[in-house]
C-alpha cells in the first residue's frame, strides 16, 4: 500500500540521516533520529542508553577518526503498524587522525525504530563488524 511504502521510505531515510551524521563525525546530527532512552548494542557489548553512547563512546571516536566513509549499503525494512525493524550491511573505511591509518570493515545492523508523534525513532539499535577477507580488503 502507499502508505506502507511512505513508511519504509521514511525509515530508511532516518537510517540514511545516521550514516550522513556518521560520515561527517557530527554526533549532535544523530541524536535526533534516537528516542532519548533507545538502547545500543556493538560489537557484543551494552552501550547503554543513546545520550551515554553519546557522551562516552561515539563523540570520543569521533576525535580520533579523520574520516569515515560507508559504501555497499543495503537495508530491508520490515513495518509492523508503528514499529519497524531494520537490517543494514554495509563495508565502510575510516582513517585515523594519529596515524593516518586506514581501517576497513564490512558492517551489519540492525535497528527497531517506533513511529511517533515527531516521526520515526530509533529505540534500539545493534552493530557489529569485522575485517574484510584479504581479498578484498584492498
């Protein structure tokens, strides 16, 4: 129906607007698109609420990155009245200001976003990832 696909598309571009925030090691423009007690998950670990992922993990990397790129993106979203659960693959690149270092993974996540009164919102969100096999890796 129109309205379940004008529901994918704005979930999908809530998860866009994430990545953008992401590429520009800008925090603040994430903390929008998240319900103030949405839970993150990454890399086997409880982050904790949004604003002490925030404060305590995303910001202090953010300081360390010079940049921060994602490419191969996919999304299925899947909307189940005013919930909606996302899954993302991705590979992305950062290089690190210290060392001008270039680290490449590939990416998974998954997201359940509710549909409120100021649009979509992330509740919870999960990542993980891992180095690329050699092969393409370069």
């Amino acid at each position: 129906s129109p309205a379940l696909a004008d529901d994918r598309a704005a979930v999908e571009a809530v998860l866009r607007r994430y990545q953008v925030a992401i590429t520009q090691l800008n925090a603040d423009e994430a903390t929008p698109l998240f319900a103030p007690d949405a839970r993150i998950f990454e890399q086997g670990g409880d982050e904790g609420v949004w604003g002490t992922y925030l404060t305590h993990h995303l910001k202090p990397e953010f300081a360390e990155f010079k940049t921060f790129a994602f490419s191969n993106y996919q999304v299925s979203v899947t909307i189940m009245g005013t919930l909606a659960y996302a899954s993302e693959t991705y590979r992305y690149e950062l290089v690190l200001k210290e060392k001008d270092e270039r680290v490449a993974r590939l990416g998974a996540a998954t997201s359940v976003l509710q549909k409120t009164g100021n649009g979509w919102r992330i509740f919870q969100h999960h990542s993980s990832s891992r180095k690329p096999p050699v092969e393409s890796a370069k």
